[in-house]
C-alpha cells in the first residue's frame, strides 16, 4: 500500500492506495468517531463490494446502513440527492453519522455534497472504484450535482476524512469506464509533468491492458500532483484551475447532449484535443506538441471528433462555465506540454477550433 497526504492543515488525510483496500477494517477505523454508519453506493457497484465493505465495518460495531442509487452521470441531480437526504433523515442519522462514498465520480461528488449539506455538515470518506474517481474526482473536496444548463455549477468544497483506493476493483471496469480514467490521467500530466507524459505514451497499451502495476503507478503520480495543487489552492482561487484543462469544452459536450450520454472522460479527452488546438491557434503551442496529445487521447480509445453540437450552442454552454467571468469564458490552455496557462480567446478563434473539431 501508498500513501499520499493532501495537506490542508487540521484538514488534511491520506490517500490509501493499493489492492484489496475495501477489506481492512484499519483504513476506516481511525476515522468513524460515531456510532453510525451510511454507506451511499449505486445498483452497479452494490453487489460487487457492498457487502465486502460492510464486513470490514462488522469489527468495529457501528451501526451500518446502506442507501442505493441509480447508476449514471443523468441522475446527479436534485432528486437523487434527495433520496440520500430522505434516509439520512428517516435514520435519525446525527452529526457523528458518517458517510462512505463506494462508487465512482458521481457517488462520490454527491455524497461529499450531501455530507456537505446534512446538518450543516458530517464526515465521509471516499472509497473511489473507478480510474477516473482514484485519480482525479474522489481527491479535493470538490462536491456537487448537475443542473441542466451546466455541469457541476451546485456543490461546495468540502474535504473528505480519508481516500480509500482499491486498485483490484479496477478489474470489474467496463473498456469504456477504464478509457475515461486514463483521460484525467492524461490530464494531469499534460498540464503539470512532461516525463509523466512520456511515460504514458510508453505505457499506454499496459494501461489499457488494465495493467495493475502501470495503473498503480499513475494513480499514484496523479494524486501526488493533485495533492500538491489542492494543498496550495484549496478553493481554486488561482492554480487549482488549471486541473480544469480539457472540461470547459468537455463540460460543453456533456451538458449539450445531456449528460450521461458520453462519459465524463470522454469528453475531458475529446476537450483536451480542442483545448490543444485553441493553444496552437492562439500561438501559445507548437503544432508538434498538438500532435502527441491527439495521439495518446487517442491510443487511449477515446474520441477525438466532438459532436456536432452548432458553435454558437458550444459558446453559450460554455459561457456558463465556473470559470466564466463577465460572460467572458477562461480557458485551461498549454505553452508546452507539462506547463499551462489561462488565457480567453477572440470568438474568431474559438470558432475555428470548434469548426475543426467536428
């Protein structure tokens, strides 16, 4: 097992990574000070780990509830929340109750929102068991749900206790949910590691191949990257944006043809090839630099071309970005790969890159 630390002060945790986590009752021990315990997971992911998680929780003798959701990026939303709010509530769950996010990206966003919300605020750890959740969106704090004109626009920042990453689980994961994963790891290096980006153009068919060492290894890379950011930039005053490279168009895509209809990291991989065009195009890249990255996010089997949304529908999802300021949208771009920068875009050339995208 690794362990990373994110550094926030009396906020800080660790991040547990390795195979076979989800069964030692040690890693939650430390950090379940109540008598009570809800367990928030979906229909997918319930009976692959829901019990194992439970057992490793038996020793301790909390008082173990389990709620179920339905799977899907569609359903990160209000109603959904609600239903976590509605057991909670029907359990009597107090302010020591804590919650356990067992799923990927959307459990993960939702429960940290609703632990966030109930009571002004519970503890909850997070036990990611997708690529994409261990790498990027179960570390950070950032929580929330959808609403139907932007992506993730109603949440809060809000800490986990721990970070609970079970590589083995990683074996279950459907080739798309697995390609989506390996985008963020793309991204992380993109913006923040040019050897890390070399390495992933030489591992890319291990990674693919659901390789535990190569996936154990960028796990780790990536969230010791993260960690960094967050621990300087916990609210994305400033550099914390640029973990954001690839999701103003991506976030676009989602929301534009609704959302569960492409994965997450999908469109963060098809948005990274527009965001590395914009770059070229605004003369902050190389053409060359352009090229490697729509070959790895290729390699990768993810989408290259995006959908054919119409640029003016493209432009005004994306005015409702989070990093829109004044109507006026930011954008994550490269100066080379490993190095970013934010930069807004004439609308000429904005268009261009969204016509030569389609």
């Amino acid at each position: 097992m690794i362990t990373v630390s994110v550094d926030l002060g009396e906020r800080s945790y660790p991040i547990h990574i390795g195979a076979d986590l989800i069964g030692r009752t040690e890693l939650f021990a430390p950090h379940i000070a109540g008598s009570a315990v809800t367990i928030v997971t979906n229909t997918t992911v319930e009976p692959l780990y829901g019990e194992k998680l439970r057992a490793a929780l038996a020793p301790l003798g909390k008082q173990v509830s389990t709620v179920v959701l339905p799977d899907g990026e569609a359903h990160k939303n209000w109603e959904t929340l609600n239903g976590v709010f509605d057991a909670l509530l029907a359990a009597h769950a107090d302010r020591k109750t804590t919650l356990i996010a067992l799923g990927g990206g959307v459990i993960g966003d939702m429960t940290g929102f609703a632990a966030a919300c109930y009571m002004r605020g519970v503890p909850f750890i997070q036990v990611p068991t997708t690529l994409l959740s261990q790498v990027d969106s179960s570390v950070g704090g950032k929580t929330g749900i959808n609403h139907p004109l932007g992506k993730n626009m109603i949440g809060a920042f809000y800490q986990p206790l721990a970070v609970v990453a079970d590589t083995a689980v990683l074996r279950t994961l459907p080739e798309r949910e697995l390609a989506a994963g390996i985008a963020e790891v793309i991204k992380t290096a993109a913006i923040a590691d040019a050897p890390f980006f070399d390495w992933i153009e030489a591992n890319i068919g291990a990674l693919n191949g659901c390789d535990g060492e190569a996936l154990a290894h960028a796990i780790k890379r990536c969230c010791e990257i993260k960690a960094s950011v967050v621990s300087a930039d916990e609210r994305e005053g400033g550099l914390r944006a640029i973990l954001n490279f690839g999701h103003t168009f991506g976030h676009a895509i989602e929301a534009g043809l609704g959302y569960g209809e492409w994965l997450h990291g999908e469109a963060v991989g098809c948005g990274m090839t527009m965001a590395a065009d914009l770059s070229v195009r605004l003369g902050h890249l190389d053409d060359a630099s352009r090229k490697r990255l729509v070959s790895i996010v290729a390699a990768a089997r993810l989408p290259i071309r995006a959908p054919a949304l119409g640029e003016t529908r493209y432009i005004d999802l994306m005015k409702s970005d989070k990093k829109a300021e004044a109507g006026t949208v930011k954008f994550v771009l490269l100066k080379r790969i490993g190095e970013p920068l934010m930069d807004s875009a004439p609308e000429d050339a904005l268009r261009a890159t969204l016509s030569a995208s389609v």
